[in-house]
C-alpha cells in the first residue's frame, strides 16, 4: 500500500469507532504489517510525568515505562516534536530495547497542543525512516492524536 492508502486505512478504522485501545492496536499492527522495515512498532502513554506502553507489535520490551526525561522518546514527548534517529548506537539518549535496532522515529500523539502520547517505531537498518515515512507517520499521528 502506498502513503495515501496506509492513511485512507487509517481514516476508515477511526471512522468505524472501535474504542481506544482497539484503534491504537489496529493503527500499530497496520504500520507493521505494510512496512516491513518497521520491526517494532508500538505506542506510549502519558501518565503523569511516564511513558506507559500500550499496544506494540514486535519484541517485548523491558521499558515499558520511561521517565519523560529519559530516552529518545522522553525527548520526543517533552519537546512535542517528531525525532528521527539514524544510528541509535551514536545516540546518548537511546534506551536500548534490542540488540538488533539500528534507527529509531518517535511521533507525538497531540490533542490540540497537548501531547497524550506517542508513536515509537524502531528498524534494524541503519537510517530506515525516509521523509516519506515521517510525513505518514506524522499525518496518522495528527489524526489518531485528534480523535483519542
Ligand atoms: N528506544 C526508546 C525506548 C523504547 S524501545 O525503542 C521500544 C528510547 O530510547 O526512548
């Protein structure tokens, strides 16, 4: 599938009303499923001053709890902003989850200006997000973050 239709899936699960939780965890194994250089996909809450993970496809994680000031997505969530890591292992704010992860996005989940949450997607290649990957990723974002 391309962008458009990965976003057109989108629209139509959100529109179809499943409750949060199933429509996080459909958005999750949606990404995964269409791009295969997404080897884990998962999202974070916000919880008081924590990031408490909800549903994830891939390996199971230990972090399943980061302190807002801890982690590529403790960073991502305070600063309200889409980062993009193409090498992990040169990044003194990775928390690693797997040995095998090369490169790292964190999209936030905002509600108007406030930030509930985020997307994290982790690859085992080196510099995996393309711009195309992040404008999808942001645009999913804009609308799940709006309708939860
Ligand atoms: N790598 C993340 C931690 C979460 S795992 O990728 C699932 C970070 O540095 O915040």
């Amino acid at each position: 599938m391309d962008n458009q239709a990965v976003f057109e899936e989108v629209k139509r699960l959100v529109a179809s009303k499943p409750g949060a939780e199933s429509l996080l965890a459909a958005v999750v194994n949606l990404l995964h499923r269409e791009r295969p250089h997404f080897h884990w996909v998962g999202i974070y809450k916000l919880q008081g001053e924590e990031l408490v993970l909800g549903p994830y496809v891939g390996k199971p994680t230990q972090h399943t709890r980061i302190p807002l000031h801890q982690g590529i997505c403790g960073a991502a969530a305070s600063a309200g902003q889409t980062i993009v890591v193409d090498d992990v292992n040169r990044d003194p704010r990775y928390l690693a989850c797997s040995l095998e992860t090369r490169s790292e996005i964190v999209v936030p989940l905002r509600q108007g200006a406030q930030v509930w949450g985020e997307i994290d997607i982790d690859s085992d290649q080196p510099a995996a997000f393309t711009a195309q990957d992040r404008e999808l990723l942001e645009s999913v974002a804009e609308l799940v973050g709006s309708e939860l």
